[in-house]
C-alpha cells in the first residue's frame, strides 16, 4: 500500500474519531464549537507539516531519479563512442 495512502487514511480516522468524542461530549454547544475549531486548527497544522513532509521527500527521489538517469545516459553514450572508435580502427 502506498504511505501516502496510510497516512492519509490514518489521518481521516484521527479526525473522525476527534470529531466524535467532541460532539459526544457532554459540554455546552458553544464549549463544543470551539473545541472544534482548535482540534481542526491542530489538525489542519499537522496534514501542512505532512504534505510539506511528503513533497520534500518526492522531491528527493524525483533529483535522485534525474541523477541516475543522467549517469546511465552517460554511460551508454561512453560505450557507444568505444564502439564507434572500436568499428573504424578495423
């Protein structure tokens, strides 16, 4: 499964189950929005600092996979030339 998946799945239920004990618990409505509003607060921080988390390492691995593939391209050129000088000095 793909962490992105997880973590957002692991995140929906934090908020559900946020969101269930607040509107379940025995407090005034008032009590209850702003209890709302500062876990929504959290959780809309955290999914920031996860997503900023996610893209850093997508990033990452995107300039990996452009490097490796620079050097693979490089390699194949070098032995093409060897080939090439190999066929013209017979």
């Amino acid at each position: 499964m793909n962490s992105g998946n997880v973590l957002l799945t692991v995140l929906a239920g934090a908020a559900a189950g946020a969101l269930a004990g607040v509107l379940f618990a025995p407090h005034k409505g008032k009590v209850t929005r702003k209890k709302i509003a500062r876990q929504s607060e959290a959780l809309t921080d955290e999914v920031k600092v996860k997503i900023n988390e996610l893209m850093n390492d997508l990033s990452k691995r995107v300039e990996q996979a452009k490097e490796d593939v620079s050097e693979f391209a490089e390699q194949k050129l070098h032995k093409t030339h060897a080939t090439k000088k190999e066929v013209t000095s017979v």
